[in-house]
C-alpha cells in the first residue's frame, strides 16, 4: 500500500514522506505522522486541518486512511478536508492537459473519468462506474495527448485500444493520489472542513459486508497516540 503524508505551514509544502508500506499499515502510517511532526518541533494540537484523500479507493486503505485521520483529529481538535482523490492526480500534473482514469470496477465496469489536469481541476468525463466501451469511447476524443492512468485500460485493452494508442500511459505511481496533489487541488478549490464524524469514504464499489465493516469502524474512532 502506498502511504503518503505531507505538512503544510501557511501554504507551503513543509515536509512529506511518500513510500510503500508492505505490512503493519495502521502502525506505520502513525509512525510515519510522529516523525514528520517530531521534525518541524509540532505536537498533534498544533495541526489546524486535515485533509484525506476521500477515494474512490481499495476498501483497506481507505479504512486504514480515514480511521487514523479521524482519531488524529479527536486528538488534536483539527477539523478535515476531504479531497476527491481523482481530482488530487489530475491537480499535480501540467496544467491544460487531460487526464484519462480508468481502474477495475469488477462487474465488467471500470470506475473513471476524463479530467483536465493542472490545480485547476474539472471534469470533463464525469467520474463514475462505466463499462468499459463505454467510457473508452467518451475518452477517446480527449486521449491525443492525453494521459492514462489505472488499470482498466489493461484490463479491458480491447476496449481502450484506441485510447491506449493515443494517450501516454503514466507512471504506476500516478494510479494513486498523494498528499502534494491533495494539497495542489485545495489551491483552486473550495472544500468544507468538516467534524470528523461526518467524513465517509468513498468506495469503486464495496462488498456490502466491506461497507457495513468499514462504516462501523470509522465510526468507532478513537482518539490516535502518537507516542
């Protein structure tokens, strides 16, 4: 699982950690906040906002994300920011291009969208669940030049042959947001802050046995020691 985390102090980019957590994710991703709070000299109370990538994403790492943010926040008061994680990837990249998104949906769909890139996101392909001809088709007329990212295109390579050919294939890095392109989109984009108990993930499409799990863990989030 890929773990990102980032500090920010009025409106710069302070201090970040981006790697891949292979196992004890809930563990490392706590660990991973004291040392970047330990190195800038802050406490937990110190932090006025959190901003969490609200997904769609894999039901454990948004599980694993949003409990650890909200028990972060009862600890330290902070209210959070919750950031469509498509528009975090697109926000990153130059502006004026076209981010084309597509990830395994099972249920012969794939979840995505066509968004233009840069801080100043907006969707051009509304995000959602497709089958996969069908948002290949409404992709390929922003594909030449474009950029693809997420697995469905080789999933369903079929279906995205035209897409593929015309479009540059991205990093496997860019198939996940990261905390720098949460905090880019939050430049040009008004989102709520909001009380902890009112954060909910966002799913491509969760088992229902998933959905009702992750909902009561969330919702039991206690406050996170960071000692």
């Amino acid at each position: 699982m890929m773990q990102s985390v980032a500090l920010e102090e009025d409106g710069l980019l302070v201090d970040s950690s981006l790697h891949l957590q292979t196992e004890g994710h809930a563990r490392g991703l706590a660990d991973t906040v004291a040392q970047l709070l330990a190195r800038r000299g802050w406490q937990p109370d110190s932090l006025d906002e959190l901003i969490v990538g609200a997904g769609p994403g894999s039901f454990t790492g948004l599980r694993i994300g949003l409990s650890f943010a909200k028990g972060l926040a009862f600890s330290s008061g902070a209210r959070i920011r919750n950031v469509p994680s498509l528009a975090a990837i697109a926000a990153v990249l130059p502006p004026g291009g076209r981010l084309i998104y597509a990830t395994e949906a099972r249920r012969n769909e794939v979840y995505g969208g066509v968004l233009s890139t840069g801080p100043s996101v907006e969707e051009l392909v509304a995000v959602g669940a497709y089958p996969p001809v069908a948002l290949a088709s409404a992709a390929e007329a922003f594909a030449e030049g474009g950029w693809l990212a997420g697995n469905g295109a080789a999933r369903h390579a079929e279906a995205f042959a035209h897409v593929v050919a015309k479009a540059t294939r991205l990093e496997a890095s860019f198939d996940l947001p990261t905390a720098a392109g949460l905090l880019a989109y939050l430049r040009t984009h008004d989102v709520e802050l909001v009380e902890p108990a009112m954060v909910e993930p966002a799913y491509v499409r969760p088992h229902g046995g998933e959905a009702q799990r992750a909902a009561a863990l969330t919702a039991q989030s206690g406050p996170v020691d960071l000692a």
